[in-house]
C-alpha cells in the first residue's frame, strides 16, 4: 500500500503531467483515427472531426508522426 501511494504521489508531479497529458491526447488520436481508417464510428463525419479535434491537440513532433503514419486521419494543411 505504501508503494503504491508513494507511487501515485510521484506519477502527479509537475515533471509527469505532461508525458501523460500527451499519451492521453496520443491515445485518443489514435482510437479516432482507428475508428476514421476502419469505418468503426456510427457517424462517419462525426469520427473525422474528432480525429482532426484529437490531432490538434498533440505537440509538434507527434503531430509529424500522424502525417507521416496515417495522414487520411489529419487535417489538410
């Protein structure tokens, strides 16, 4: 018990958040992208705008790697 709260306390330190900030925002992309690339979304139109809502919110090194991986899931620039 004590290692995991030890644990808990270090993950939410300042130096943390955003390495985990960005693989949330990382995720997220990637499971629109998916649902855009496999037609996997109810919505089509929908599952596009949040894959491009999704890429806007990455930084510019993954933001590269999106167009360079999957670029049908990134906003024409």
């Amino acid at each position: 018990m004590k290692r995991l709260i030890l644990a808990s306390l270090l993950m939410c330190s300042p130096a943390h958040a955003l390495s985990y900030n960005e693989g949330v925002s990382m995720g997220s992309w990637i499971a629109f992208c998916q649902a855009v690339r496999y037609n996997d979304y109810k919505d089509p139109g929908l599952a596009r705008h949040l894959a491009h809502s999704a890429y806007e919110e990455l930084d510019d090194e993954n933001k590269a790697w999106a167009r360079d991986i999957f670029p049908e899931c990134t906003p024409n620039q």
